[in-house]
C-alpha cells in the first residue's frame, strides 16, 4: 500500500475514534466534563495515536530516509561499474590504448569507499557495506556527476585512439598496396567526429581484420617467392623475418608485422637482382630470336601468340622479386620453341614425303640433309638456356628454309600440269615464255621445271625466260679459302637461280673445293657459310655459260662486324650518352669487360664494347668464354716490359696466373699475352710457352 494513502488513513481513524469517544462522553456525563473533553482529550487521542504509528514505522526496518539513500548508492555503483567493466574490456581488447586518467577511477572508488560502497576495480565488482547506512545522499549526487564526467573522458580518448589506430592501420596497408604484395578487398569508413565507442570499436575491428588478412596473403606471397626456381642464400634470416610478422600480427602489432614482411621481400630482391637481370635479358633474347628467325609464315599463329604473351609478360617485369615468374615465363617460351621446332619438322617431312612420290627430275628438288634430324630431343637435352637459344635459332632457320622451298616446290608441282598447259600453248604460239606470261606466283619455279621436264626448251634464268630449244648444262667448281688458318671448319656453299637451287660443304682446315654438276647456262646467287663466327659469309653473283672455276675467300670480321650483327639497336646512336659510364669504369679498373654492370642489356653489351673501342681509340679482344675486354695494348706492352726489366732475371720462368694475378691490369685472353711477348723478345731475351713467360 503506498505510504501517503497508509498515514491519511491512520489519521482519519484516530480522527473517527476521537469523535466516538467524545460522543460518548457527552451521551453519558455532563455537558460540562464533555466540553473539556472535546478540548483537551481528542487533540490528546489523536496525537497520541500519530507519535505511536510514527514510532511503530521507524522502529521497523530503519527509516524511509535510510532506504533512499541505499538505493542512490545502489544506482551510483552500478554507473560507475558499468564505466569501470568498459574501461577493463577496452584495455583487454586494444592491449596499445592506455586510458590516461587511471588515477581517476581509484580516487572515485575511494569516494565510495568513503560512503560505505567498496570497488573492486580489477572486476567491477562492488558491495555495499553497514556504513552506507550513514552515507550522504548530496555525495551519491555528486558521485553520479563525476562518473558521468569520466564516461565522457573515456570516450574522448578512446575515439582519438581510435582515429590513430585507424591511420595507423591505413599506413600498413598503403605499404603492403605499394610493393603489390596485397589488394584489400573493400575499403573502411572512418567513424564520425563525434562517434561513439561502438562505432569506434566497429571501424578499427573492421579495419583491423582487412589488414590482418593483408599482412597473412603477404607472408604466403613472400613464401611462394621464395620457392621459385632460385632458392635465397639465407633462407633462414628471412624465415625469421616472416615469423617475427606472424608473431606480431597475434599481437596485433600491424606496423611491426609490416615491416618484417617487407625485410623479407627486400632480402629476396637483393639477393635475386642479379639473377633476375640475367634472366629476364636470357628470356628477350631468345624472343629476338624468334622473332629473326623468319617462321613466323611456316607455323600457326597460336605459337607466335604465345611467344608475344611471354614478351610482353617479361618486358612489363622490373623487379628482383619476379625471378620466379621470370623463370615460368622463360620455361613456357623454351616449350614454345620446340613445338614451333617439332611443328615445322612435321610440315618439311610430309612436304619431302610429297616431293618423293612427285617423280622429279634431277636437279629440281635436294631433300636437305635435316628432314632426317630430329631436332627436338636434341634441344630437349640442352640445359643450358644462352645455349639452347644458339642452338635452336640455328635450328629454327635451316628449318624455316627448308620449308619455305619444301612448300614452294609441292606448290610448283600441284599446280604443275595446269601451268604447263599454258607454257605450252605460249611456246607453241611464240617461241617463248617469260615469268611475265604466267600470272602465277613463283613463275620461275614453274619455268624451271618444265625446263628440266622438256628437252626441247632452254632456259635463261636470267630473265626468267623459256625458248624453244636445247640449254647446255655445265660444271661449276667452287675454290674456298680462309684468310688464315686454324681448326677445322666447316663451310656451307649454296648456288641458287631459277629452277635450280642446290648445296655443298666443304671441310678444310684452310682451304678446300666443291663442284656444282648440271648448271644450266645462266646467272646465279652464291651464298657461303664459314662455319666460324670469326670468318664473314659471302654473297655473290655468278654467270654460268661454260664449265669454269672460280674462288672466294671467307675474311675475317673486325670484332665490332661479329659482336653486333645480331643487335638491332645501332649503338653508335647511344654510344654518347653511355660514355661517361664506360669512361668512369675504365679510370676505375683500368678495362671494362662485359662482365661489369654496364648500362644496357646484357645480349648488347658486347656491340656497345666494339663500338666505343673503335670509336675511341681503345683495344678489344674476346676471350674464349666469350667476354669482351677493352684495354690499351700500349698499357699492356707496358706492363709487360716493366716484368721483364724488373721482375724477371735469366734463367727464371714466371707462370701465366701468376702474372696475370700480380702484374696485368685486363684480362686479356692468353693469345693476347703471347703476341706482346713476341713484340718484345726482339729487345729482350724472352719467350713464352704453354704456361708462363721465361727469360732466356
């Protein structure tokens, strides 16, 4: 029953009782003693009756007074310990926030204490003891203003933790975007500026597990890196370095984990920087080749597709770290190029199997030696990549050749019997046919074989043009020679002109000959191979009208003609902008070599040699592991006079390490040495042998 209701009743029934009772009095005595009554004993019952109801409801469980207080201290408390319980999950939670006003939190649970409430600040946990009995309610007012004050404090600085951890977390993330090792997958609002702290809460967990799961993809991908075809010299350093990073994510230390994974990743860039530029320039090259080949019209263009996916995949590389996709680009290419091998060893086959069954006549059509070669287990065995790359655009040419007169003849030969109708009825009708008269494509092709068919016509593959009549037929012999002589070589001779195209070779030491038999009377292309890089081929044209001898001789190139053959750029273009390097090396070392980290691509390092020493003034040489040294032959003469005059007396011997070790400047090749030696003997006694120098 409420209070008020119970105390208006109380008063009303003392108020009844006292009129019943005086009522009484005046009924049974005199009106006098009645009167006196009404006056004093009434007033007397009911005050009466009030001070025993007022003593009945104190003495009963304390005052209302007491329960009221009770219950502010009740409701302070659990205020505070909601703020206390935050504060302690906050700090659990984000182990790096550090509320600032600790101080605050004991010196309210002291107020508590002071009015009978005890905190355990650990847990949040409070009691309300005997003495909150005698507490203030004034201080539990002032107690709940004070903990409201401390919420504000505590959502201020957690907001402006917050905002920081999320900058924070925005940086590690930037890092990891910069380098390309991870992408996030979405991006985190930042909270408002007067966001609460579950909204700050909810934007820096947010953030926190899109980094987390960037920093883990970071680790995998440094892994993956690491199990490329090149394994890192101290896989063990940066072992410790990815697990530092996953050490430090558990601890939600998202800037310590970054920097870790990216000491990783800068470790495997140092170490594969170099191989990576090898590798990548080994890759290009072979492209190149590819690509000077001249297969492109004999294979499908899936092939050719492929070698431009590789190209443009390898181009777009510029870091250490893409070894490993460098050398799946370079496996996929080196795949590519023995089934663009194997495709055109298949076509030459099946064109020379129909060339076979065409009945030709002699002279026509010279099956090549390589339809029988199987040249795609032999590339298949050759590790080395610079070397397959040689040997496979020497395969890839011959082959190309092979085909493209392959595909010319079985094209002359299908279409033959119909062409031959037409050079028929035109020498019928008037004597002659020239290439003009066909509207075919290789017409000469078709003159030559109706020549060989046709007795009764001669040819002039000079013009091209057939008559009616006979065509004499002659020997040539081919007489080689070599500028100078050496190891056996051998060369490729080939004569070519309309309707006949054949091939010779020739093994000499020095010098050697070859005959061509059956040559129709005309004029004709000689081509010849040397066989040795050092030796330039030959072209030149031939008239063939009587059996008759002639001569070539395969010259030796100049260092700059065998280097830069094969290089498209034209370096003497560059060659002033990349001078002040080679000049600074050479000050430095005394040489340069190809050897030394020069500012071009390493397949155009020897081209940009030759041409700066010829252009400069300077000496080059090529050793026979085929580096390129530019030095001063002056220097070296030098040097060598000074061991001469100095270091050696008669009779001693001084092996070629150890000179080349203690007294030359470049590492010119051995023959270098053995020329400036016999310079020198001429004004000293001394001589060379296999290993060293000697003073007689």
């Amino acid at each position: 029953m409420n209070a008020n209701l119970k105390s208006a009743l109380v008063i009303g029934s003392l108020v009844v009782l006292g009129a019943a009772v005086g009522a009484g009095v005046f009924v049974t005595t005199t009106s006098e003693f009645a009167v006196w009554f009404v006056i004093g004993g009434i007033p007397l019952i009911i005050v009466g009756g009030i001070a025993l109801y007022v003593r009945g409801v104190v003495s009963r469980d304390g005052t209302s007074e007491q329960q009221y207080v009770r219950k502010q201290a009740q409701a302070v408390a659990q205020e505070f310990q909601r703020t206390v319980r935050d504060v302690n999950d906050l700090s659990d939670t984000y182990a790096d926030w550090e509320f600032t006003a600790d101080a605050r939190l004991e010196s309210i649970a002291g107020d508590f204490r002071a009015q009978g409430v005890e905190f355990d600040l650990g847990s949040g946990a409070f009691d309300l003891t005997k003495g909150v009995a005698n507490a203030d309610v004034q201080a539990f007012e002032e107690l709940s203003a004070e903990v409201d004050r401390l919420d504000d404090d505590v959502e201020t600085e957690f907001r402006t933790f917050a905002n920081e951890e999320l900058l924070r977390l925005a940086d590690a993330i930037d890092r990891l975007e910069a380098v390309d090792l991870a992408t996030p997958d979405a991006a985190i609002a930042d909270p408002a500026d007067d966001a609460g702290i579950p909204d700050c809460r909810d934007a820096v967990d947010a953030r926190r597990a899109i980094a987390g799961e960037m920093i883990k993809t970071s680790i995998d991908t440094v892994h993956e890196m690491k199990r490329g075809g090149q394994r890192p010299d101290d896989a063990k350093r940066i072992e410790g370095d990815l697990d530092a990073a996953a050490e430090a994510l558990d601890h939600h230390e998202y800037g310590a984990a970054v920097e870790s994974v990216l000491e990783a990743r800068d470790r495997l860039r140092d170490q594969f920087s170099g191989s990576f530029e090898a590798e990548r320039d080994a890759v290009l090259t072979l492209v190149d080749a590819v690509e000077a080949a001249g297969v492109a019209a004999h294979i499908d263009a899936e092939y050719l597709d492929a070698v431009d996916v590789v190209e443009s995949a390898v181009t777009g590389m510029d870091s250490a770290l893409d070894l490993s996709e460098v050398s799946r680009r370079r496996a996929d290419l080196r795949r590519t190029c023995i089934e663009i091998v194997a495709a055109m060893e298949r076509d030459l086959a099946d064109e020379a199997e129909t060339l076979r069954r065409a009945d030709l006549p002699a002279g026509y059509y010279t099956e090549p030696a390589i339809v029988n070669e199987d040249f795609v287990d032999e590339l298949e065995q050759i590790e080395e990549f610079d070397r397959f790359t040689e040997r496979w655009r020497d395969v890839a040419g011959s082959l190309a050749n092979a085909v493209d007169t392959a595909t010319t003849k079985v094209a002359v030969v299908d279409a033959y019997e119909d062409v031959a109708e037409t050079i028929a009825a035109e020498l019928e009708a008037s004597g002659q046919v020239t290439d003009d008269d066909l509207p075919v494509r290789n017409a000469e092709e078709f003159l030559g074989l109706y020549y060989r068919q046709n007795e009764s016509v001669e040819l002039d593959p000079d013009v091209p043009v057939l008559r009616v009549g006979d065509v004499d037929t002659h020997d040539l012999t081919v007489e080689i020679a070599y500028e100078r002589g050496g190891a056996e070589r051998t060369a490729t001779l080939s004569l070519s002109g309309a309707g006949y195209n054949e091939s010779a070779t020739v093994e000499t030491r020095v010098a050697g000959t070859t005959t061509f038999t059956d040559v129709p009377t005309g004029s004709y292309e000689l081509s010849g191979t040397p066989g040795d890089e050092v030796f330039a081929p030959i072209e030149r044209s031939v008239r063939v009208d009587d059996k008759k001898t002639i001569s070539v001789e395969f010259t030796e190139q100049s260092l700059r003609e065998r280097v830069c053959s094969d290089t498209s750029a034209d370096m003497a273009d560059h060659l002033s902008e990349l001078r002040p390097r080679l000049e600074e090396l050479y000050n430095a070392e005394g040489y340069v070599s190809t050897t030394m980290d020069l500012p071009v691509r390493s397949s155009h390092t020897p081209c940009l040699l030759a041409v700066w020493a010829e252009s400069d003034g300077y000496d080059a040489t090529e050793t026979s592991e085929g580096e390129i040294v530019v030095f001063e032959q002056d220097r070296l003469e030098r040097e060598l006079t000074n061991v001469v005059r100095y270091n050696l007396e008669s009779g001693d011997r001084l092996p070629f390490d150890e000179l080349e070790r203690n007294f030359l400047t470049a590492p010119v090749p051995r023959s270098v040495i053995w020329d400036a030696v016999a310079d020198l003997s001429g004004e000293h006694s001394v001589t060379t042998t296999d290993d060293a120098i000697e003073m007689k």
